[in-house]
C-alpha cells in the first residue's frame, strides 16, 4: 500500500505526463486546507476540481484558440450542457443557429424547455430573423463554425458584429472546423466549445469536451464541472493532448482527402448533391476562403439518388470506408444522418436543416485518397 518513492532526479519529461491520481497529499494541514478553500489555484487537492493532466490539455485548447482560459469535460454535450445550465436560468431565451448536432438540437428544443429556459431558432445565414431575435432579449447565441452535418458554414464575423450590437455572448462550436481551420475567438466569440472526441483526439479512441473563452464567462460553467462533476478524467485528457501534437497534419490531411473525394462523388452519377465548402461551386466557398483558407476541413455531405433504400444498400457496400458514428478521426466514417445521427428531428426539422433521405455524411480519415475514392466509387457502382 505505501511504497517507498523513487528518488527524483533532474530531467523535465518531453511527453505529457499522466497523473491519474484522484486525491493529493499535503505535507502539513495548513496548506491542505489553504488549498481546499481556494478549491483551484492553490495546490491540487481534488481531481473533480483539478487535475494535472486535465490542466496541461486546457492549457493547450486555450492556447491554440486564442482563449485565456479553458475547462474540460468528460464529452461535448457534457461542455454545451455545462454551458447553458451554467449561463442560463428559467425565463431566459437562447438564440441558436438551426444548423446543430442532434443532440444539442434536442437540449435546446426538449431539455431545457423543461426547466424554463426557451430557444429560438433561425438558418445560420437569416441574419434579419437573428438580429430580431437578440434585440427581442436573448441570453446566449448558439452556432457551430461548420453545422453538422450539412456541412453549412456560419459568417462568424457578421454574426459575431450581430451579437455584439445586441450586447450577446456568442457561443460557438468549432467541433467540425478546429482551431487548425478557424479561431471563433478572432471573430467575436465570448465561449469556443468541442467535442474532444472528434479532431482534437483524432483516433477514435476517446469521449471528451472542452468549454474556451475568458475566466469570467467561464467561471459559472467551471462551476457546474466542478460541483455536478462531468468532468474529463486524467487518461481522457492525456490521449486528447497526444492526439492533439498531430492535429494540423491530421486537417490538412482529411481537408485534402475531403476535397479529393468530393470532387470524385460530384463526378458520379449516382449523387445527386455533394456539399462541402472548399468546392469550388459550393455556395459557402466564399466563407471558407475567408474563415477557413480555402480549407474545407474533413467532413461532407451528399445526397444519393434513390433516397434511403439506396444509401442503405449503398453503405453496405463500403468495404474501406466505416459504417460508425462520430468524426474527425483517423478512419474514414460514414453515416446516414436522418436514421444515425439526427433521430431527435422530426421530417419537418429534417427538411428545415436540409438533411434529405439520401443524405449522407462522410468524415473523410488520412488514409490514402484513390483508397477512399476506389471504395466509394465501387460502393456507388454496386448500388445499381
Ligand atoms: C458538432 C458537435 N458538437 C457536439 C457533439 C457532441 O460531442 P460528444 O459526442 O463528445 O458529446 C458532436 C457529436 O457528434 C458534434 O458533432
């Protein structure tokens, strides 16, 4: 049980250090309890409240999005949830772009209604209904940099301007579009959100989230982690900050591979509709040469002849390409939104955000390109 320690040694490890321990020993009582009243700041006591390797992985989300500050969650929806149950009381309104990951979809149209707080929604680009609905008296706006899974691009500078007329903290999640692609800070942002999950971990191999901005607006969201407790554990961020050294290789790689790969669906005929915002007909190509580049990051959408039946049979046939949720990842991932990732929507929310029968999204991985072309193609010639 008490193991004598290793004598220390000079020498700084170079890799992340993961330090899974849940409590802290103090030397002498006075600085325990110094340290537990000050909760954070002043010695680790607790890893609810904090934790070495979970700091060193806000550290380094807050850098790369220009934030002074950071809190980590044990997943995306635990951070946007944080962050509304931390912002919001009963009788307050939420202002939300429509195009949204289901699960926030649901936690701004069903959850939280519950306990009084109501959300309008408007198409990220119907700039006159937004700014109506911030004067009408809004606690937050919501958008995504890059709505999933249609792959719509949000004019974060003149929604960042509209915001800041209308004195709202504008929130955004930059899941799909990372910090390598797009800093929302730069463009008027008060809270960056991420699923963890996705690029910044890149391997499929974990569920995490992170909330970015000032400590002041952070403060009461840190709070509800703090105090609730869906926090990220110590091995969670420790992959996440491994996985985060090849972040700007993995974009570049997947925003290429996602180019090349659009370009060859929207030459097949079986597609009726390819969306991804670095192609050069895309209407949201103007956006992503000033928010993003000219990148489009590593995710698309398209829509298949023939609807559900066919993007069923059309799945089945991938042999490369992986039937599997989520994104952002090493592998190429594929899935039809209105039966996987968007269940919460009803036909008529479906139709709102765009997303047809036949739509599919695609997260493009690094493998090599005529691999994922090959498969797609012989998958599309096989669906008949
Ligand atoms: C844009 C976006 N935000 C948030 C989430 C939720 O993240 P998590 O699954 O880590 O809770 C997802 C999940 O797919 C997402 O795509």
């Amino acid at each position: 049980v008490h193991p004598p320690p290793a004598a220390a040694q000079p020498g700084v490890p170079l890799a992340p250090v993961l330090v899974p321990s849940s409590t802290f020993e103090f030397e002498e009582s006075e600085a325990f309890a110094d340290a537990t009243a000050a909760r954070i700041g002043s010695g680790y006591v607790y890893s609810r409240w904090a934790n070495p390797t979970v700091d060193a992985f806000e550290s380094a989300v807050a850098d790369l999005e220009g934030a002074d500050d950071a809190e980590a969650f044990a997943s995306g929806m635990a951070a946007i949830s944080s962050i509304f149950l931390g912002t919001c009381k009963s009788g307050d309104r939420i202002v939300a772009a429509r195009q949204l990951y289901g699960g926030t979809h649901s936690l701004l149209s069903e959850v939280l209604p519950r306990f009084g707080v109501e959300a309008g929604l408007y198409d990220v680009d119907d700039y006159d209904g937004i700014a109506k609905g911030l004067a009408e008296g809004a606690r937050l706006f919501y958008c995504e940099t890059i709505g999933n899974p249609r792959v719509k691009v949000a004019d974060l500078t003149t929604l960042g301007e509209l915001a800041d007329e209308a004195d709202v903290p504008m929130i955004v999640d930059n899941t799909f579009a990372s910090p390598i692609l797009c800093r929302p800070i730069e463009h008027g942002a008060s809270l960056v959100v991420h699923s963890a999950t996705k690029f910044l971990g890149g391997h499929h191999d974990l569920v995490g989230g992170i909330a970015c901005g000032s400590p002041q607006l952070l403060e009461p969201v840190r709070h509800v982690a703090r105090e609730l407790g869906p926090v990220l554990s110590p091995f969670d961020a420790w992959l996440a900050l491994r996985g985060m050294a090849t972040l700007s290789l993995r974009l570049e790689r997947s925003s290429d591979n996602a180019l090349a790969v659009a370009r060859a669906l929207a030459a097949h005929p079986r597609v009726e509709a390819v969306h991804y915002p670095a192609l050069g007909d895309d209407p949201d190509k103007p956006l992503a040469d000033a928010l993003f580049g000219g990148r489009g990051g590593g995710n698309l959408g398209f829509d298949l002849t023939g609807g559900r039946d066919a993007a069923r049979r059309f799945q089945d046939e991938l042999r490369l390409v992986k039937r599997a949720a989520s994104l952002g990842g090493t592998h190429t991932l594929i899935v039809h939104a209105a039966s996987i990732t968007h269940t919460q929507l009803n036909a008529e929310e479906l139709e709102a955000a765009g997303i047809s029968e036949g739509f599919c999204r695609l997260s493009v991985g690094i493998e090599e390109p005529a691999d994922l072309i090959d498969d797609l193609t012989q998958a599309l010639d096989a669906t008949g």
